[in-house]
C-alpha cells in the first residue's frame, strides 16, 4: 500500500465546522488524505461537546463513518479530566489545545480575546504561556500539542519575535520530554525555525488542517510540503494507526 496522509485534526457540524461527517469524508477522499474528526470536546468552545454523555454519543456517531476519531480538548477547561477510561479507549488520538490559561490572580488569558490584562507585558505573557506548555507537557493525556505557536490576538504580529529561540527550546523539550507530537497547522502556519528545532529533538510532527470549511477540511498541502522540505520521512509523520497513542497503552513503534 503506498503512504496516504493523515489529515490528524478537522472539525464537523458536531462541534463549530460547516460539514457533517460525511462531507468531511469526500473532502478527505478528494485530497487524497485519511481523515480524522477532531471535534472540540470542551464547555469553553460555542457548539461543541460539553460533557460525558456528549462524549459518547459522539463516539458512537464517529463508528458509523470510516474516519480516525479524535477530538480537540482544551487545556484551561477540565472536562478533559473527567472522560472515564472506558471512552478514553475509543479515540485514536486525542489533541489539546492551549486555547487559554488563568494567570496565578485567575485571570483567563484567552487566546481569541481581542485583549490582554494591561498590566501583562507580552514577554510576560510569553514566560507564563511557557509554564503552561511545561504543566500541559507533564499533565494532559494527549497525543499532539494542537498549534503550537498560537499566541493572543493582540501579539500574533509580533509572533516571531515573540518566540525566541529560549521559548522554542522550552516547548520543543516539553514536548520530546512527554512524546507529545508537533502539529504543522494548516491554518495557525508555525514557522520554520521551531519546526525544525522539533524534527531535530526527535519530536514526532503532526499534520493538521484544523479545518473547518469545505475549502479548509483536509487541505494538508502546506503542511505536507514544509515537513518535507525539512527532511521529514512520510512515514515518520504522525499516524495514530501506525504509532498508536499514547493517552491509550497502545505500544507506539
Ligand atoms: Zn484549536
Ligand atoms: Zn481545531
């Protein structure tokens, strides 16, 4: 069989995308890419999975189409905390999301506010956003770190300058340190010098449309070109059937 990508992070009509599952699936067909249902599974996303009960009936819609199931947790709410066992066993993989954090006075610093608590310098925000990645790194049972360079609206201009070579080191260790893959999003594009400062630690990369609508769902193109202009092997690329998941006991290679 010749390698087919894996399209590891898209959303349907069960969380805050424009396609049912079945639609995903012929836009995945159409690429030419396998596809995953990464709905958000989370009480702080309009739309999406907010409890248990949801969660399985999720799952249960998810058995019903040839698709990788997944879903999209965020960090700064706990309903990742409560899935039991028995329903963790039924993803394939599970991504998280540091759509957000609290500051140690409980202020949520949110990643789409359009502002920042005035008083938080963004190399403040950036040391702190930091931390998190460490905590997220030791505590969440995820297989991939969604986004990894997604910052507040409000200092997105400034990413790159932002990201500085330290902050990179910090992440990418967290990230080696966990076995958490690096997603290549096709929609918050990271850029190339922490992608390469992953592949060189050995962190797994991920390819992501994290796509929403018919033009975006399972578009993996950029991804694809930029892992491998860096050397990436295709078949080094994050596959849960291949690799497993480490949120699961299931052996990875
Ligand atoms: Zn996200
Ligand atoms: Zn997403």
């Amino acid at each position: 069989m010749t390698w087919t990508p894996v399209d590891c992070h898209a959303h349907t009509t069960m969380s805050d995308g424009a396609l049912d599952v079945g639609a995903l699936v012929e836009r995945a067909q159409a690429h030419g890419v396998r596809p995953s249902v990464s709905d958000h599974i989370s009480r702080d996303v309009a739309g999406s999975v907010k409890d248990v009960a949801g969660v399985r009936a999720y799952l249960d819609a998810l058995d019903e189409y040839p698709v990788l199931r997944a879903g999209e947790f965020c960090w700064h709410d706990a309903l990742w905390r409560e899935i039991p066992p028995d329903l963790v066993s039924r993803f394939n993989h599970r991504i998280g999301s540091i759509h957000g954090f609290y500051l140690d006075d409980g202020t949520l610093v949110h990643a789409f506010g359009r502002h920042l608590p005035t008083d938080l310098t963004p190399d403040a925000y950036m040391d702190a956003h930091l931390d998190q990645v460490e905590r997220f790194a030791a505590e969440m049972p995820v297989d991939i770190l969604a986004h990894p360079t997604l910052i507040p609206i409000p200092l997105r201009s400034l990413s790159e300058e932002l990201w500085t070579p330290a902050r990179e080191e910090r992440l990418v260790a967290a990230l080696a340190g966990a076995g958490i893959a690096f997603e290549v999003s096709a929609r918050y594009r990271p850029h190339e010098r922490i992608v390469q400062r992953a592949v060189a630690a050995g962190v797994r990369i991920s390819l992501g449309s994290d796509g929403h609508s018919a033009d975006q769902v399972a578009n993996i193109e950029m991804p694809l070109a930029m892992t491998r202009s860096l050397g990436v092997r295709d078949e080094d690329l994050y596959d849960p059937i291949s690799h497993g998941s480490r949120t699961q006991g299931v052996p990875a290679e």
